[in-house]
C-alpha cells in the first residue's frame, strides 16, 4: 500500500500547472525549435502516476523513450528504465515527488530543460516556479555549468559538459513540489575510475540511496528513516518489466517476503540440485553461457561458474539476489545477478545452457506460452535446459506445484526436443533423508532456429 504521505504529496503537484519539457539530445542551435521529450504537464501526471499502483506501463514517447525495457513498483519507489535514440535513461522516482534521472551515451555535450516561463540558474542548479508549484533541479555531475538561454518563445536551461571525460552523461535530481516546501537535499559521489556514482537523497524523514552505474548495468536503491532505520535494505533495481498494479506488487513483495525471514523457504537446501551436478560432471554440458531461472540465494548459479561457465543468475525476489551476491563472494566466483520476471527476461541471450529448478512449475499456472518463449528467445540452435518440476503423478496436500508430463511436452516441443525425460525426487535441506516431492527430470535440445525473412 501506499502510505498516506506520498498520496498527499501526489495530489498536492497534480493541482500544479507548470510547462516543463525535459530532453536529453544533440545540442541544435538555441534558435531552433527543441522536440518535446518530457511535457510540463507530463511529468505533474507522471509523478501523481507513480504514486500509486496501475496494471499499465507509463507512455514511452513522454518518458523521451523509444521502448520501456525495464519497470519496477513499490511502495517507495517506482523505477523506469528505457533506451532514448542516442543511448537510455534511467527514471528513479522517490516518492512522493522527486525524480532522479540519469542519462547515458549521449551523442552530445548539452542537456537541455525547456520550461514556458524564465528560469532562474546558478551553482548547478535551476527553477522553475509556476503558481503555487515549483520545480527545482539539480545537476550532479562533476565538471558541468548550468545557464539560462531562449529558443522561440520557450525559455531554456542548458547544462554543459565542460570536462571532456565526462561528456554522454547526466544525471539530475528533479523535485516538483509547492512554493516554500524544502527541497530535497542531496549528496553525491562519483567514482570517475568506474563511471559509477552514488546519489543519497534526503525527503522529509526518509534517505534513498541509489548506486547507479555504467550503461547497462543493474543500479541499486536503498532507504532508510533519518535515524538510520532501515525501511528497504540496499538491493538491485530492475532489468526488466516486473508484474506490476497492485495484484503484481502483492506478489513480487510475497516472494520476496519468504527471503526475508530468519529460515529460507524449504526449496532452498543449500546446495546444489543433485540432477544439475550430473549433467555437469557426466561432461554432457561443456562450460560456456549459462542462465539460471529463478535462480534464488544463488546456489546453481555458484556452482556453474565455479565449473567454468559465464553465469547470469535472474529471480523476482531482491532479498534472495542479496543472498546470492553474498554466496558469490564468499566463493569467491563472478556471476551477474537481474531483478526480472521469468517471462519478461531482458534480450541477453543467446546462452548454451539454461537451468530451472522450480521456476516453470510456478509460472506455468498464470504464463506458461512466456515462459517457453523466454527460453526460446534466449537459447539458440543446440543448447539445452535442464528443466526440474513437480510431477502431477503423485499427489500431495503439500509440497510445490504439479504438472503433468504431456503438459510439459505441450509447451516445450514447437522449439526443443526432449532428450531425456524421467520422475526423480527433490532433494531436502537434510542430504540423508529421502522421499522428498516427486518431480519431473527434463533435459532438451533447442531444435533449429528458424531465420526471419
């Protein structure tokens, strides 16, 4: 739920009426008439949009996006993540109504903000007031200098790359608010050696810190209450479109509940999957790319890159992630670890081998057709998944979900053949006890890929 202030806050900025257009482009002549990426009144909606829960995606084209290829809501943030013609942009929003925008690869030197009435600029930052709202912004980039400019009957706020290293990258703090409402307060950092910074951002009570990294790569966000309590412990931001409106973010938060407590849940038993390290060491799969599907506290995926492959880890809980990077470390192994759905995968592909431990025979109930699409999409011609799943063949008031054999050849066969298909039994926390759930064994071979026209 969203809690009462960010509803008040977002209600406050959705009476403002201010004319603010945001782009991020090649720097054209002043003069020239600058194309509307982000409208005054589009950002007013977006940040009343963001405060509360909708089963549908933000418009692209208002965002400046070509495509929204990575989304996240959540009680204290909402996260957009997308490609703009020259590079992408990621939209972090902290409720109730503070944008931190950061922008990569830019083909130019110049950042633009275009507004209706005069801004007022200095020291890195600039205003822009209109009746009882106004907008502040703040550049946090090292090596930048902000001024005033005109471009028709729009006025303009240009921000300048003026050290040559830095140049193709912005990043901004942009508040909507009322007149005489404190602004929020940032800090930054930046780490010029690995294109990484770290913004903390202070709203009120609550501090949200983000680590935003090169291009391409999984930010973190983070937040805390002034004294220091936690209220959402450091985790990775999306990589893809995550299940979203309130039935999507009810069930991202029961998923990553069950990692938050003191005992995991009872399919994580600490190592791993006694199938999975047959395949491996019978020398069937030879190292290379590997993508594990509701990978979890990471344990498949440590043990594939400690035999040599090049492991991406993906799950839709952030709490398990932060136990897998953990695990990695210790190991001492390199694994890359997404926040995504199983079925909206980011295009990362093509990997020789996918492995599922109890990911389909979740998702098959509500998506099975994404589910095979995904492993399609991002498998070529001859690599294999190893797919475990509960098996219908025994019943039980307990244990995970069941699926039926003809099921499973159903939603696989149109792109794998089945190389080897048998009933095995998952494997418990305890290695000496047997009888855990029956479950299916399935081992296919992703058949010819069919070449577009």
């Amino acid at each position: 739920m969203i809690d009462s202030k960010s509803s008040r806050g977002c209600n406050l900025i959705s009476k403002a009426v201010i004319v603010l257009t945001l782009c991020a482009i090649v720097a054209p002549a002043v003069g020239k008439e600058l194309p509307p990426v982000l409208g005054a009144d589009d950002l007013v909606a977006l940040a009343k949009r963001l405060g509360e829960f909708s089963d549908d995606l933000p418009a692209a084209a208002k965002l400046g996006m070509d495509k929204i290829t990575a989304y996240e809501e959540h009680p204290h943030f909402a996260y957009i993540g997308g490609k703009v013609a020259s590079g992408e942009r990621r939209v972090v929003f902290c409720k109730p109504s503070t944008f931190v925008i950061d922008d990569h690869a830019l083909a130019g030197g110049t950042w633009r903000l275009v507004c209706a009435d005069a801004p007022k600029v200095g020291e890195g930052r600039f205003t822009v007031a209109s009746g009882k709202a106004v907008v502040t912004g703040l550049s946090l980039l090292q090596g930048t200098s902000v001024k005033a400019a005109r471009a028709k009957s729009k006025h303009v706020v240009e921000v300048i790359h003026t050290a040559a290293r830095v140049t193709g990258r912005f990043i901004h703090v942009i508040h909507v608010g009322a007149k005489g409402a404190d602004a929020p307060k940032p800090k930054f950092t930046r780490n010029l050696k690995d294109d990484s910074a770290t913004v903390e951002l202070t709203l009120g009570e609550r501090v949200f810190t983000l680590a935003l990294p090169g291009s391409d790569e999984s930010g973190r966000i983070g937040v805390s209450q002034a004294d220091g309590k936690k209220l959402l412990a450091s985790r990775l931001l999306p990589a893809g479109i995550m299940p979203h409106g309130a039935k999507g973010v009810r069930m991202l938060d029961g998923w990553d509940s069950t990692y938050r407590r003191t005992r995991l849940p009872g399919w994580d038993v600490g190592r791993p999957a006694g199938e999975l390290k047959r395949l491996i060491e019978s020398g069937a799969v030879k190292p290379g790319r590997a993508l594990v599907l509701g990978c979890g506290t990471g344990t498949n995926a440590v043990y594939l890159a400690s035999k040599g492959f090049k492991v991406v880890g993906v799950d839709v809980a952030p709490s398990a992630l932060t136990f897998a990077e953990k695990q990695a470390a210790k190991a001492k192994v390199k694994v890359r670890w997404l926040v995504a759905d199983a079925v909206a995968v980011p295009d990362i592909g093509p990997f020789d081998f996918i492995f599922d431990r109890g990911c389909y025979h979740h998702v098959q109930k509500y998506n099975a057709a994404g589910f095979a699409q995904t492993v399609s999409r991002l498998t070529g011609e001859g690599s294999l998944f190893l797919l475990l799943a509960g098996n219908a063949n025994e019943s039980r008031h307990y244990g995970p979900p069941r699926v039926k054999q003809t099921k499973i050849v159903a939603d696989f066969s149109s792109t794998f053949a089945i190389q080897a298909m048998h009933e095995m039994r998952f494997e418990g926390r305890d290695p000496n006890r047997k009888g855990g759930p029956l479950a299916w064994s399935v081992l296919l071979r992703r058949r010819a890929v069919e070449k577009r026209q």
